[in-house]
C-alpha cells in the first residue's frame, strides 16, 4: 500500500502538468478499451454475480453489481462524457492588479491524489477514475469485494488507455480487495499520499470513512430532504413537483423525505396532496392533522422526521407557515436539499436564505440535486459537508487553487 | 463546554442572517470598548507579564505578550479595519440558467462556528473574534494561559459591542484557560458545535491541532520558502528581492529561507548575493558551491533544506537550472510561497507553474504572503493544506457557499 501511495503521487506530479489534449486522449482510449473488452469485463461480471448467489445475496444486491451489454456501453459513454467536459485545470478562477502593479491570479489546480472507497457498483472504478483523470487527479480504487473480479476487468481496459496516452498506469490504482487492511491504511492518508477521501456506498461505509479518516472527506452522508407547500403555493404546481420530487425515483439522495404543508392552506392542499401520493403507490406517516384527511395515513413516530427512507414512503406533517418549516428542517435535516413551492417571493426569498442547505430550490423538484442537473457533467457525489465541496462533486469540485503573481521588481515596504 | 459549544451554534444562526450594517454596528461598538478600556486592558496586560516575568519567560516571550497604548490602539484600529471590509456574505460567486429555465446561483454563507486555538499574543483574541464576525460566523477562542488576563479585558470589550448592536454575546466566546481539557475536546468538534479549528501559533501547537483534531483544521504549519535566481535574472533585481525577502523581517511566514541560484549565473550573480546578506547581517549555511565565494559561509547540512528559520539565517545552494530548482522546492518545500527572478518568461511560466505552492511569484518578494498585500484585509492566517482555504485566509475564505435555485414549477423528467 505505501508503494502505491508513493507511486500514485508521483503520478500526481505528471497529471497535474498534462495538457488537455493528453488527458482526453487517455479518456478516449479508455471507453474504445471498455467497448473493446466487454466479452471479458462481462465474464468476469458473471463471475461475480455467480460467488454472489452462491452466497445468498438478494436481488436487489445482485442488480447493483450486474452488468450486461447495455451498461459497459454506458460506461464507455460515461468515460466520453468526462473526456467531454472543459478542462477544469490552468483556469483562472480570479485577477486582479494590486496598487505596486503586481498582477495576482488565483488559478485552478489539482486536489493530488485522491483515494475513492466503494462498494458493489463497478461501474463507479471507471466513473471515478475518469473523473479524477480529467480533473488532474491519481486516483487510489478501493471497491467492494463483491466486484472485484468486474473490477479489475474495467481497470485494465483504463490502464490500456492511460498506456496509449503514455501517462502513468499509477493515475488510477486499482487496490487489491484481499488486502483487509488497504481500508484503513487509506483513510490515514497513506503518508500523506491521498489528499482526500471519497466514500461511495451505503451510510454505515460512510458513517466509517467520517469516523475514521485522518485526511478530509468529501462526503454524502444522507439526503433528508424536504419540500414545504406553502399556504401561497399553487396546488396544481404543487402535486407537480411533490410527485416528481418523491415518485420519480426513491432511491436517489434528492427524492423527498418529509413533505410539510402550512397549516394556512391545509384545508384546501392537503387531502389532494396526501390522496395524489397514496394514489401513486406511497406509503404515508403522518401526524395528527395529516392522519385526519385519510384514513390510509399511518402514523409517524419521531424517528419518521429524520428519516432517509430512499423508498416510496414519505413522513408528512402539517406547520405553522415558513418560519415552522424553516424550524423543522433545521432540526430534523441533513442539510443536503430542500425546496418551498410559494407563489409568494419574500416567504421564497426567507426560504431560501434561512434553510442552512447546500441546495435549496424555490419551486422546483428535489430530483434536481445532481451534478449534471446543474450542468457539471458527471459527478462523484453530492457532499454535504461545509468545506471545500458542497453540493455535487464535478471535476471543478476536484481542483484546489493556488495564487500565481506576477511583478517587474516589487518589494515590500 | 459542551454548553458554550451548543451557545456558539445558535449564536451562529442568528449571526448567518445579521446584515452588514448589524455586524458593523457591533464592531465599530466593540473598537470603541477597546479604546475606552485601554485602561483596563493594559492593567490587566501587566499583570501577566509580571506572572510571566516571575515564571522566567525570556525577552522574545514577553514582548509577544506585551501590550502598550499604541499596540492597544491598533486592536482597535485593526477592528474598524474589518469592519471597512466589504461583507463577503450573500454575495453570489457564480450564477447560470440551465436549458429548462432553472436559475442557479452560488451565494456565499459562513462556515458556522469556529474554533481558534492561539498562544500568547493577546491580540488575536480581538482579530479573530472580528474577523469571524464579519464573516458571519461565531467564534470560540482558547488563548493561551500566559495572556489569560490581557484576553478576558480584550473580550470584555467584544462583548461590549455585540450587545451594543443586539447579537448574542455567544457568537464570539472566550474559553477558560484553567479549563486543561477544553483544547482537547475543542478539537473533537464539541458534538458538532464547531466546524473548523483554525491554529495559531508555534509549530508544536499547529502539530497537535493537526494531530488530534477531528474537524477540518486550516492549518499554517511551515514556510519553508525559497527564491530562485535564475541565469537570465537581473542582478540588480536579484539583490533587491532577495535582500527584501529574507530581511525585512525575519520572523514572518512568507521570509525567505533558502536561496537557489543557477549554475549558469552563478559566476556573476552568486558573490555579490551573498557578500550583500552577509553584509546585511544574515548568516549563510551553504553547499561547496556557496561555501566557495566566500570564507564566512558556514557549511548547510541536510537538515538546513528544509528548515524554517524565522531568523537571520538562509540555507543557500547552487542549482542547474529551473528545472533542478523546482525538483528542490518538491523535496523540501512546505508548499507555502516561493519565488523566481527571471527575465525570461518561458522559465519563469514554468516555475509558476510546476511549483505547486499556495503562493508562487515572478519577480516579487516572498514578504508578500500576506492577506493584507493581496488586498483581502486581514487575514487569520496562511493556510498550506490544499482543501477550501490555501494561502491567506481572509473573510471570504471564512464563508462556503450554498446553491440558490429558483424555478417555475420544473420537474425532472
């Protein structure tokens, strides 16, 4: 493990002075490499997918780690969608020209070496390495066990690309899953050969990874996200966006969570609402006064407010006005997206500055919190911590900066 | 302290909302205090250079510790220097509209609650406590025992101010300095209640912070930094940097500690280099190289390369060219601020850009490494990590950001 901290910062070194044309033609070759294995990345896919069975996984979990012609395409497209995106390194973020004439830049660059600890889904080995490349970042791979025969079969074709390009077959280190303690040596940071930490996977990976690691950490921890009907919404624009924001899919970290309806319009918006929902096959938790309109209404317990269900269940309670809502969400939330649907701008306009969030929308859909919803191309998570990253993690999101200035002389006084 | 932890947090939600004229209202209010407590404030500073001077601290420990009427003049003068800033919160970085009509915007907020973990300076108390303020967030300061006095009559003051412009006296608190376990629990977040710990102070402080802190540090460890004169500098311009970067004064974080001088001018531009530090009162420890224009150059060994002086001593070393001054910097730099002299803009482009520093310069001083000389006005310190904050860390990198999104009622597809 120390061998391939040393080697990936070295790789570093080269990467973050590789021009454009270099790393794009790396990318290139990865998703010509991708289509031109998949008879070998989908042998050992079906490897293991069988070692998997044999084991007893359920069906969910073997879908997470399956996959089949159409989706190696989809990661050779995926790696063409990174190569894509405009080169985050060298840009010049900020100028300005000092009173002695110097001229101070500050200009983007890359984070180093950046380690990625995952779980069943194999493509991410080559959505995170692409990412990393693109951005002027080695990356250091640490996937689940479970894939690591479609693993190692993606990063070879990655390695073929990084070899047609002549960068370091070290940008993008694959770690073996037998070595139990490769965990936990990166998340001490390797000797100072990872800059950052991201965990891919479920909360009990990343709850570990924010526990445990000695670097920073960009992570997602959970999505608790809300969406407040207001009594200045309209209920047409309403069932819209509560339908789309829950229903659309569950399992991603903006589907809602909790739905709040002011009390002030609860009488005409609540009972379409909660009946819309039900009808669309969600199951309800509510308090007293969402229990009121529908006898289907289960009742919430405590837990259901801070509850990331990422299924078709939503809590729903019924609050005094914004400022109640702004409460509630600050109190039960994770900080990670929620939306008000108001035709009124100053309550919007309260919203949007008090809810303390790193995506808050006025009336749009929480479905909307994705990196290339907002037109960053791919990304490799939504951060909900304060530094750094926040909200969806792109390739800009992976570049730090530094400050280059330029004088004819200058000394200080 | 799990108390002043839970205090800091709600302060910190008030303070996110306060506009500009609150927040300057409380710091012209707080220098006032300062100014019509000088009394108090130096009454107090004199007994803990009395306690200090008893405890045989030397000359160099109690002049940091030493206030007088002109170095309380200028807490309160740097105070209404921070309130003239310009309120970096709400400002919005960066602003798009995506294809479906949704407007995104990047809007600034603070960081939260903020931890500062200082020595003996006194005035720190009062630096940080108002640039934490005007950025929005609330502060929790542990000064070091020796000032325990000078910092409770400075706070005082604070305190003052913030009543005076109704925030709550919790968003800038003084930790006890008899409380022995405070730092230690500071830097395990106080259950959430801090989001960053910024250092300040010796490098044995900014090693345990860094050490032992669970929440993001920005830490300023080393400036281990360098000029370099290359073949096709001027030596007139040479003498004029180099000179001005090690000795306008010795003891700051942007002071030139080692001086690397091509091969290829080295017959003319070396002697003259070094006869000037030498004359200006600087010792040289020197390679055979150095060593060899003159009698007085003491030999450097290996530990001399990396170390950081904050004296009148400069390592000094003949090297072949850009190239094998950059592979220098790599290995035994800090990443902090380094130089090139040059007339030659290829090399000095590619200085500026392999030298992966936080702050790199073409023909200007090191001594610039300074919040205040990039235009931010003060600074809380110079931060070497790569994440979030790196350089000076002025206001604006004591806020993140969050996105704004407004919407008509779109839904994701």
């Amino acid at each position: 493990m120390a061998e391939i901290g040393r080697r990936a910062r070295a790789a570093a070194q080269v990467l973050a002075q590789a021009p454009a044309t270099q790393k794009d033609r790396a990318l290139a070759a990865m998703a010509a490499a991708v289509r031109a294995q998949k008879a070998a990345i989908l042998a050992a896919n079906a490897e293991d997918i069988a070692e998997a069975r044999a084991s007893g996984a359920d069906n969910a979990f073997v879908d997470r780690l399956s996959l089949n012609e159409a989706r190696v395409e989809g990661i050779a497209a995926g790696i063409e969608a990174v190569q894509a995106l405009k080169d985050p390194v060298g840009g010049v973020m900020d100028a300005w020209t000092r009173p002695n004439g110097m001229r101070i830049e500050r200009v983007r660059v890359p984070l180093g070496v950046i380690g990625i600890i995952y779980e069943s889904r194999p493509n991410v080995t080559a959505d995170a390495g692409a990412l990393c490349l693109k951005s002027g970042n080695a990356a250091i791979l640490r996937g689940g066990s479970d894939s690591s025969r479609s693993s190692r079969a993606i990063h070879a074709a990655l390695t073929q690309g990084l070899r047609a390009a002549d960068l370091p077959e070290a940008s993008i280190s694959l770690v073996p899953t037998r070595d139990r303690a490769a965990v936990g040596q990166m998340l001490g940071g390797l000797d100072g050969n990872i800059d950052v930490i991201v965990p891919r996977g479920g909360k009990s990976l990343v709850a570990r990874v924010q526990a445990e690691a000695r670097v920073p950490v960009f992570a997602h921890l959970e999505g608790v996200v809300h969406v407040y009907v207001d009594k200045a919404a309209s209920l047409d624009m309403a069932k819209t966006i509560v339908l789309n924001a829950k229903m659309r899919r569950t399992g991603v970290c903006g589907a809602a969570e909790t739905l709040l309806v002011d009390r002030a319009c609860a009488s005409t918006h609540l009972k379409p609402l909660i009946e819309m929902l039900i009808e669309a096959g969600c199951e309800i938790r509510g308090d007293k006064a969402v229990q009121a309109v529908d006898a289907r209404v289960k009742a919430a317990s405590e837990e259901d407010w801070s509850t990331e269900y990422l299924d078709a269940i939503i809590a729903a309670k019924v609050v005094d006005g914004v400022d109640a809502a702004i409460a509630h969400i600050e109190r039960y939330g994770s900080h990670h997206t929620d939306a008000i649907i108001t035709d009124d701008q100053a309550t919007a306009d309260k919203f949007l500055t008090q809810v303390d969030s790193a995506i808050v929308l006025h009336n749009a859909s929480t479905q909307f919190a994705d990196g290339g919803e907002f037109g960053f191309g791919a990304e490799i998570g939504i951060a909900t911590g304060r530094l750094h990253a926040r909200g969806p993690v792109g390739v800009e999101q992976l570049t730090t900066f530094k400050y280059r200035i330029r004088g004819s002389g200058q000394i200080r006084p």
